[in-house]
C-alpha cells in the first residue's frame, strides 16, 4: 500500500540528507523522482510524491507525518491547532 511505502520515504529522507539532496534534485520532472522512488523500493503514488514536491522541504517531522496522513493529521493544523 501507498502510505507504508510514503511513510518509510519519509522516514528515510529525515535520517538521511544525501537521500533527500538526490530526490530534491530530481522532483522538478515529477515521473523521473517516480522512477527514482520506485527504483529504490519505495510504493509512492505519484500523488503523493506531488504532495511531497509541493512542500518547502523543511517541515517538521509533525508537519511530514501530515504529509503522509499520519494518525492526526486530519484532526490539527500544521500548528497542532
């Protein structure tokens, strides 16, 4: 499923700043960073890598667990409000 494998990418690019500098500079043509995901075993959909490619790259590990719809994420704010 989708939010597994968007949930380890996330986990992944948090600990690992040479994984997130490599997909940032790929997410500009949105089906290559597909590839690129896919090709290191990640299951994204292409909305949510969109989603992900949408955001400042700095977020929070709150806010990147909204991103990935994570347990309150419908429930609070990026603030937690």
């Amino acid at each position: 499923m989708d939010k597994t494998g968007f949930d380890k990418l996330i986990q992944d690019l948090q600990r690992n700043p040479e994984l997130l500098a490599e997909l940032k500079g790929r997410i500009g043509d949105l089906e290559r960073a597909l590839q690129w995901v896919r090709a290191r075993g990640y299951d994204v959909s292409k909305a949510k890598l969109a989603e992900l490619s949408a955001s400042d790259w700095k977020l929070s590990k709150e806010e990147m667990e909204q991103v990935a719809g994570g347990e309150d994420a419908w429930r609070t704010g990026p603030g937690g409000t």
